[in-house]
C-alpha cells in the first residue's frame, strides 16, 4: 500500500504541466500526443492502485468495526463504532484528496488532448 505522499510524487513526475498545446507545429502535437497517452496510461493505472488501496483501508476498518463486541451496554459499543469510523474517515481523507487531484489530471490530460488534436489535424492539412 502507497502513503498519499508517494501517490502525489508520482502525480508531479508524470509532468503533465510541461506540455505545451498553445503554438506547436503539426509534428510536434504529434509528438505530445504520444507523451499524453503515456501518461494517460500512468494515471489509469495510478488510478487503479489508488482505489484497490482505499477499498483495502475501508476493508480494514469494516472488519474492525464488525469485530467490536456486542456488549451489555450498547452505548459503549456505538461509542466505540463512532471512533473507528472517524479514524478511519481520518485515514481516507489523504486519499480522498489525492483521488480529487488525479481526476483533475485526468481533466486537464483530457483539455490539453483536444487541443493538440487540432493542431496536429491542422498540421496535416495542405
């Protein structure tokens, strides 16, 4: 399992924010088309990993949570319920962000695709 501190490293490696899309030549969209998918492939599988790690915490706590014991007085055990819950929402929120900063990669990959698109079809033409 990934820390969210490692998932956002990765995340500022792929450098996305170094393409430019404003003033190419045909070849070179080309070119940065090709980089955009390779990391379009990273974040899917980012992605991927991300949400296999989150269901693996939010497991985790759901067996805690259904190992608590049923005692007499059900207060202490709803009490007990609440913690974990919040420990483990607590947990997850690092995630959550993370999850939130990977889609707007996604969204930005997405925007900066199109237009290279255009250009690079605008380059091909007579």
């Amino acid at each position: 399992m990934k820390t969210p501190h490692q998932y956002t490293s990765q995340l500022a490696e792929l450098g996305l924010d170094q393409i430019v899309v404003e003033g190419v030549t045909g070849a070179e969209a080309q070119q940065a088309l090709a980089r955009l998918a390779e990391i379009h492939s990273h974040l899917k599988d980012l992605e991927t990993s991300l949400n296999l790690d989150m269901h693996a915490l939010r497991s985790q706590y759901q067996g805690r949570i259904a190992a608590l014991s049923i005692t007499a007085h059900h207060k202490s055990r709803s009490e007990e319920e609440q913690r974990v819950t919040e420990e483990r929402d607590a947990k997850l929120a690092p995630f959550e962000e993370v999850k939130t900063q990977l889609q707007g990669l996604l969204a930005a990959l997405e925007e900066k695709r199109a237009a290279l698109e255009k250009d690079a079809t605008d380059g091909l033409a007579p």
